[in-house]
C-alpha cells in the first residue's frame, strides 16, 4: 500500500504488536504509547543524541539488532545515505518497514541476519550501532569481534545492560597468579569495581535471552580488546568508538583465536 489513511495505519500496526520501540508515525498514532520504560527508545537517545553529527549526509550505516529500527530512521533524518537494519525476528523487521516507509524514509533497508553472520554483508559501514544486543547473545566477546573485523569501519554506537560497580578499573597489563610473598591470588579479583560480567542462567524480567549484564568495567575492556577507542561516554550505557588497532595482533592468531592455533 502507497499510501494509509490513518485507520489503514492504525490497523497496520495493531496486527504487528507488540512493539518494543515507541514510534511516533503522524496522524496521533504511536507503536507503544504504554511502553514500561516510557516513551522509548526516543527518550533514552535524548540523552545522547549530541554525541553523533547533526549531519550525516552520506553516512553508511548499519543498525545490528534493529527492532523496529528507531534508530535507522533517525539516522535518515540526519541524512545518511545507505542505512540498513539486521535483526533476526522477522516481525521487528516488518515493524521496521512499516515505521520506516510510514515516516517518509522507505529506502532504509531491512535484512535478517545475525551478527554473527556479519561477514556475509563484505561491506564496511562508516557507522555501526550495535544497542541492547550485546547481553542478549550467548557469545558476546566474538560478536564484538566479528564486527570489528568485518563491518566497523570507522565509528560505533555501543549499549548494553549493565549492573554492578559504574566505576572505571585501571587492570595491571600481566597478572601475578598470587600476591608477592603469598599463595594468594590478587585482591583485586575482589574489587566490586574490577572487570566483570554477570552470566544469568535463568530469565532476566521475564526474557530468557537475556544472558549477561556486564559492569561498566568490563564493557569497557571488551570494547578495548575488540580494536574499539572509547571517544566519548554520554551516558551510563552508551558508547561513541572509534575502530582501532585490535590489542594482541602481535601475538598471533592463536592468542585471541586459541582453536585456530590448535
């Protein structure tokens, strides 16, 4: 359908509910006005909004995990060029079509795939959002690998769940096994504040996928080791980076991939 009258939209995204993302599409039509977390994600990007350029005429990028793709169409408003959305829920892939054509944008392009089927693309983006992924995936460290392999090619917008200590941790570059003079290992093991990430078994409100939740720590460090700069931190969650050299290249191969040194 070209075009909707506002009854014909209406019931275009009732048959697509439920939705996660709050999307305003005209005509007093919202996809999630009674959202648990308020008007999201569109309240939450408000907050770091600034941290990306007004202007993005020409960008290429690429939302992993898209949803309704909130944010592939705001990166259209900037004016992006090429902007494409991957998730591997074919009914958040519909609501991104459905938001993103009802809003004027219908060249965003909508795909399944997972991130760890990046590769598949053999394109690089000048912007990766990767946003409430992350602690949904049962290999999150490889998932952060294989984007910087294969898509990142200059910036990414990076969120995840975290609980546990917001504090930084400055970790030695080689740990001791045991204290100096004891059979001990590092206290520092111990420090609320030192890398860590929660691995839950069971559901997290309600969701079974939700399978980690990483302190600020160690967010921080997984972003490091996968060859990402952290240039900005506008929120607690939220992280501007920029693609860097990946640490340990020098070791070789089997340093980061022990199987493929086997």
């Amino acid at each position: 359908m070209d075009e909707w009258t506002p009854s014909d939209l209406r019931a275009e995204v009732e048959a697509l509910s439920p939705w996660f993302h709050n999307i305003d599409l005209g005509h007093g039509i919202e996809t999630a006005p009674d959202h648990f977390l308020g008007d999201y994600p569109r309240q939450k990007f408000r907050r770091f909004a600034d941290a990306l350029p007004a202007d993005m005429s020409g960008w290429s990028v690429l939302d992993i995990g898209c949803n309704a793709g909130f944010y592939a169409v705001e990166m259209k408003r900037r004016g992006a060029g090429r902007v494409l959305g991957i998730d591997s829920d074919e009914r958040y892939l519909a609501q991104g079509r459905l938001a993103a054509k009802a809003l004027g944008f219908p060249d965003v392009e909508f795909r399944n795939l997972s991130v760890y089927d990046v590769g598949a693309l053999g394109e690089r983006f000048d912007l990766v959002i990767f946003m409430g992924v992350l602690y949904h995936l049962r290999h999150p460290l490889l998932a952060l690998d294989l984007i910087r392999e294969h898509v990142a090619g200059d910036r990414m917008l990076f969120q995840t769940l975290q609980r546990g200590s917001n504090e930084s941790f400055e970790a030695p570059a080689d740990h001791p096994f045991f204290e100096p003079g004891t059979h001990r290992p590092p206290a520092y093991f111990d420090d609320p504040a030192y890398p860590a990430m929660r691995f839950i078994e069971r559901e997290y409100a309600g969701d079974w996928t939700n399978w980690w939740a990483p302190n600020r720590a160690c967010s921080e460090a997984m972003l490091r080791a996968s060859g990402f700069r952290i240039e900005a931190h506008p929120e607690d969650e939220v992280y501007l980076c920029r693609v860097a050299p990946v640490p340990y290249a020098d070791y070789g191969p089997s340093a980061v991939y022990p199987a493929q040194g086997v």
